[in-house]
C-alpha cells in the first residue's frame, strides 16, 4: 500500500457493481487506485461512464486525491 499505485486502463467493470466494490476494497483503492484517460489513444473510457457507482470519499482520492498526494501537489 505505501510503494505501489494501480492505473484505471484499461479497465473492465465486472457484471455487478458490488464485485467492483469488493475488488476497490482489495487493493486499498483509497489509497492506491488513480484515474488514467489513457491518452493519447482515442479509444478511452469515459470516467463519468466506467466508474459511475463510486463512494464520493473514494472519487475524491480516485480522480483527484491520491495523484495529488503521490506528486506532491498542493490540495
């Protein structure tokens, strides 16, 4: 959890939402997990589309929080 972050790309969601949540809790998402568009390819995800379903505290550290904190931006 301290010296490794995952990636959102590419990204499979499973068929029920529950087993996307599990699988986040798995990998300490919170902690770990950083959205990617996957640029420069065209054939991205939409974030708002691939992970609609996302806890507000864990969007937050998912979009924002945790590449702000690994890279030391100000908040």
């Amino acid at each position: 959890v301290d010296h490794v972050r995952f990636t959102s790309q590419p990204s499979e969601e499973p068929p029920r939402s529950e087993q996307l949540l599990h699988l986040l809790d798995m990998i300490h998402a919170e902690k770990t997990l950083m959205f990617s568009s996957d640029y420069p390819h065209w054939d991205n995800d939409d974030p708002h589309h691939a992970f609609p379903k996302l806890p507000d505290k864990l969007a937050e550290r998912f979009f924002h929080g945790n590449a702000a904190e690994l890279y030391n931006f100000a908040r």
